[in-house]
C-alpha cells in the first residue's frame, strides 16, 4: 500500500552546487529504486537556520513529496544520517 510522505532536509553551507545536486539526486534515487514515486521537488536553496547547529547557521533547503510503501523512509532515514553534508532532515506521512 502507497502513502504520501514529505521530506525536508538541510545540507552543508560548505558543499559547491555541483554537490548539492548530487545529493538531492541521490535522496531522489532512493525513494524510485525502493519502489516509490517522488512527486515534487522544491529546491528553497541557502537559508539562514532557526538555531545554529554545530557551528552552522545556514545550509541549503529541499523539500521533496513522495509516495512510498511503509519500510521506505526507515531506508531513505537511515541514508539521510550516514550521508556527510546533512544537518538536519526529518521524514513525515502525509494525512489523507
């Protein structure tokens, strides 16, 4: 059974646009390769945070709509935190 889910992930201030595309990309192949559907993707680019985290008070925002089975975000999770250049990200499902 398909659910909706978003997905907002901050990345380094420090990676270059090359890097910063690579990684949405690759976030992006997660989620087709584990038989989801990636819907939208909405690129905010370099944002001032809320609060400094490890010594960052910037990073570049993306804000992506999918639709997955249930065991994908504990996948598409566990490579958001062994990917370097994330700071922050967190995976939500949708209301219908």
């Amino acid at each position: 059974m398909m659910r909706k889910y978003e997905t907002i992930f901050i990345l380094h201030p420090s990676l270059d646009e090359e890097a910063v595309k690579a990684n949405i990309e690759k976030f992006q192949g997660v989620i087709v390769n584990g038989g989801g559907k990636v819907e939208n993707v909405d690129f905010w680019g370099k944002r001032k945070l809320a609060y400094e985290i490890n010594k960052v008070n910037e990073g570049y925002y993306t804000l992506v709509n999918f639709e997955a089975n249930p065991e994908l975000p504990k996948e598409l999770d566990r490579v958001f935190r062994i990917t370097d250049g994330v700071i922050r990200h967190i995976i939500v499902k949708q209301e219908n």
